[in-house]
C-alpha cells in the first residue's frame, strides 16, 4: 500500500501564526472574490517582513501550497531551525495549488517547518492555503478513525464543571473555559488522536499534551471563528493512552469532540474489532450496558425456567391424581357392557326338568323339615320381570347354582337351565313330566311370614374378581309396586332355615 499522507488546512490550530507588524495574519477576506479557489475556501496571509506561519508534525515527508499571485512576493522555508528554500510567490496570472516548498526522505521522527515573509517593502504577501505530510505509518496498514469521542462529562474528564461551560451557540456546540488552567482529560486506544475544536477571536493558547511525551503549545486564535483541528498526534502504540489539554491563559478554549486513529491491517479479519474509543466513562458506559443485558437475559430465563417447572409439576400432580382416582374407581366402570339375548316372543319361557324338582341341598342338611319342591322366587318388587341374563359362573350368591338365571330361583347344585329362542309349537311337543315356566308380571308380591328376617340374616354375597357388569346394562328401577297391607294369615307350615325360598306345592301332574 502507498505511504498514507495527512492534509491539514490553514485554519488549523496546528499552524501557528506570528506578526511582526501592527496587523495579525489576514484569515480568508471574504472580499477577496477568488477565494473559493483555495482549498476549502481558506487561507492566511501577510505583507509583513519577518511575519512567519509554523506548524510542528511526525512524518517522512512534507508538502507546502499556496496560491501565487501578482501580490505575492519573496519568502524562506525553515526546516527543523535551519533554512532550506528561497521562494517568491508573484504570478502575474493566479496559479492555486501550488507546491510553496516539498521536502522527502526526512527522517521518521518529528520536524518543524517556517514560512516567512521575506520582502522588506512590505508590500507583498506571504501566503499559506494547505500543508500535507506522509506519516510514519507502514505502508502495510491503512488509517481509520475509532468513534467519535463526544465532548461531554460523560466521555471526557473535565477538571471542574464550574470552569467548564457547555456552549450550544452555532451548528457544533462545544464544551467551553476561560480559566486559566483548567484542563480536560481524554483517554482512548489507538494509535493516535486528533481533537477538535473553535478556533477565532476570542481563543487563545493552550497545551496539549499525550502520554509522557513533549507538551506542545498551540494559539487558537484567528481573525475567523472556525470549527477545526486543533491538535493531531500518530504513531503511538496501539493501547489506550491518554491527552491533557489546558488553557493557557484567560481567553477562551473550546472542545468540541475527539477522534482516535487507528493503524490497522486492512486484511486482517480483527481490523473492525475496536472503534478505539476509551476513557473510565467509556469503559464503564459498556460495563453497565453489559451488566444491564446480562441481568435482564438472566431474569428472562429465570421466569422461563420457573414457568416450565411449574407447568411440569403441574402436569406431573394432574397424572398422579388421574392415576389415584383411576385405582379408585369401580372395576364394573370399565368393564364391557353384556346385552341382553334378542327374543321374538314377549316372554322368555324357561323349561325345568322334573330332576329340578328335587329337594335342594340346603333341605336335605337338616331332617327337621320336610322334603319340598321349590318355585323359583319372582323377581324384586318394582324390577320388570320381562328378560333374564345369565349370572356368572361361579357367582356364590346362596341358594342359585353357578348357571343360574339372574331371576334368582333356586335350584340344586347339579340343576341346569337350559334357554330356548320361543316357545314349542304346541303343548303337543312338550315332553313329558316337563312343566313351561313363563316370566310374566306377577302383579304385585305378597311376602311369607319371616320374609325379612330370613333375609336380613342371608350372608353377604361375595362376587369373584372377574365379575364386572357395567353399570349401563341395568335398566333404572321402576317405580315400587305398593305392597298390600292385606292381614296375612298365620302360616300353618313349619318354619324356614334362613337364606330359604317360599316352598312350593308339589305338582300332582308331576308327582305321577
């Protein structure tokens, strides 16, 4: 890459302006009608012999213009104290940009450079428009500029806000003092730092210093008021570093920014990794913008943490407590409902072989009563006596053997029931012996003597753990038959065991 070169106006506070006569240098005479050739429309002049513009930079090399012109007259260039030029500015036709003196090949350190109005007729001017110098710069590395560092207390440290006053007069407000020797701070990283700031009237000197380096004293003032560089210095390195600047005096300085520069490897993936502003306010502006994020992520991804527990546990509590009331439950609430077998006719007839008319079990346990033949029981009053089902097998309900009907008629343990789909054809088919049992309504159910204390006395019923009827089966009980408060008369037949059904008369067809 090519030497990097730095250009620096004639307005700047880096030059320094010196009269030997009554009157200051002339700084751009708005009625000069050429003065928009000059770069940036500006430049300083003098007619007094002796009258001479210095300025101080680092660099390898340097570069002096000015415009020549038919007022122009004899000059001599100083370089570091010593004389190395004769010039004379006179053109009878005006020539701008013009080389005033160059110097190349200078030693890689700092250098000052005069221009002096050497014309003893003071009648011809001296004139300076620009000066332009190569840095040290290696030819590696290209020059940026970091953030612009504001003027604030906030970004600079000042040494008494009661000195310092901000001043929001014009299109760049700055931070203003007329004490002499109040002083501003600004640290930064980089490899250099240019400030900024007011240069007129009423500005005088002030210093400036970087690091432990040389204090430079610069005038800030000029018969125009300009927004411009006041102060530049490079080559330091990279690092945070530090400039004083104090006001010299009781006229006025103002700040009005900074600006850090930086060397850096333009291929070099980090070149972009730091904007090179610095200072305690800095540092400590990106801490609590730091710690701000931190903490409001962190709380973020508390409640997120705490919602997702509390929403788990919730879940977890709502399938314990679905598992608890599913342990429960009734096993019948799960189990598959059963219909009743379809039927062409209205009854459902049941036909009983004459071997059920033997005495049950439980009759021939005790030889106190006698030897009866049993009906089966009607069903529960207010309970439709249309339709049977068949009970489980093995169901232990006392009297009913294990094929029983759920009508609960009792029969021996070695009885069967055996269902047809109708009834016979006629009375002709019906075997011998064989009676026709129909399920019908009864009408209402006169109870035999003792009937409920038999009953109370039954043993409570015990069903196997395979038996599950489901609840929807069970038709919803009918409204309950009135029972007849007709006197029974007294009963004349022995008394029943408990747990014992109503005997039935024998059949006299059957008994033959």
């Amino acid at each position: 890459m090519p030497l990097y070169n730095v250009t620096v106006d004639d307005v700047s506070a880096i030059f320094q302006y010196y009269s030997t006569g009554a009157k200051p240098w002339t700084d751009s005479p708005t009625s000069d009608q050429e003065l928009h050739s000059y770069w940036d429309s500006t430049y300083h002049s003098s007619n007094y012999l002796g009258s001479q513009a210095s300025l101080r930079f680092q660099g390898t090399a340097v570069y002096l213009f000015a415009a020549k012109r038919s007022k122009h007259g004899a000059y001599e260039i100083y370089l570091d104290g010593e004389k190395v030029y004769d010039g004379s500015g006179y053109s009878a036709t005006p020539l701008y940009n013009e080389y005033m003196y160059n110097a190349t090949g200078l030693s890689p350190t700092w250098h000052n450079l005069t221009i002096r109005n050497s014309d003893p007729s003071n009648t011809t001017y001296t004139e300076v428009d620009y000066v332009r110098w190569t840095t040290l710069m290696p030819e590696s590395l290209a020059e940026t500029f970091g953030t612009t560092i504001p003027y604030s207390p906030n970004s600079m440290s000042y040494s008494s806000l009661n000195a310092w006053k901000e001043n929001t007069e014009g299109s760049n407000p700055s931070m203003a003092t007329s004490a002499d020797g109040a002083s501003v701070n600004i640290t930064f990283n980089g490899n250099g730092i240019e400030l900024y700031g007011k240069r007129g009237p009423a500005y005088g000197m002030f210093s400036a210093q970087v690091d432990g380096y040389d204090e430079q004293q610069l005038n800030a003032n000029s018969e125009q008021v300009h927004d411009t560089l006041l102060f530049r210095q490079d080559n330091l390195t990279a690092g945070s570093h530090s400039i004083l600047v104090t006001n010299r005096g009781t006229s006025t300085l103002a700040i009005t920014s900074a600006k850090p520069i930086l060397w850096r490897d333009p291929n070099s993936p980090s070149s972009s990794g730091s904007d090179g502003q610095s200072g305690s306010h800095s540092v400590s502006t990106g801490l609590i913008a730091g710690v701000v994020v931190g903490v409001v992520v962190g709380l973020a991804a508390l409640v997120f943490l705490l919602l997702f527990l509390l929403r788990r546990r919730r879940n977890k509590q709502r399938e314990n407590d679905n598992r608890v009331h599913s342990s429960h439950e009734p096993a019948f609430l799960d189990a598959t409902p059963f219909e009743l077998p379809a039927s062409s006719n209205e009854h459902s007839p049941y036909i009983q072989s004459t071997a059920s008319a033997r005495p049950s079990k439980h009759r021939n346990e005790s030889s106190q009563y006698p030897s009866y033949s049993f009906q089966p029981v009607l069903g529960s009053p207010g309970m439709s006596s249309r339709g049977s089902f068949d009970t489980p097998h093995g169901l232990g309900v006392p009297g009913s053997s294990a094929g029983g009907s759920s009508s609960g008629r009792p029969t021996s343990s070695g009885s069967k029931h055996h269902h047809r789909p109708s009834e016979p054809s006629s009375r002709g088919e019906i075997p011998e012996g064989v009676q026709v049992i129909h399920d019908s309504d009864a009408g209402p159910i006169l109870l035999p003597p003792a009937y409920s204390a038999a009953m109370e006395a039954r043993a409570p019923v015990e069903l196997p753990a395979s038996f599950s009827p489901s609840v929807s089966s069970f038709a919803a009980p009918a409204a309950p038959t009135p029972v007849s408060t007709t006197p029974v008369p007294p009963s004349t037949s022995p008394a029943l065991p408990p747990g014992a059904a109503s005997p039935a008369m024998p059949n006299s067809k059957l008994s033959r």
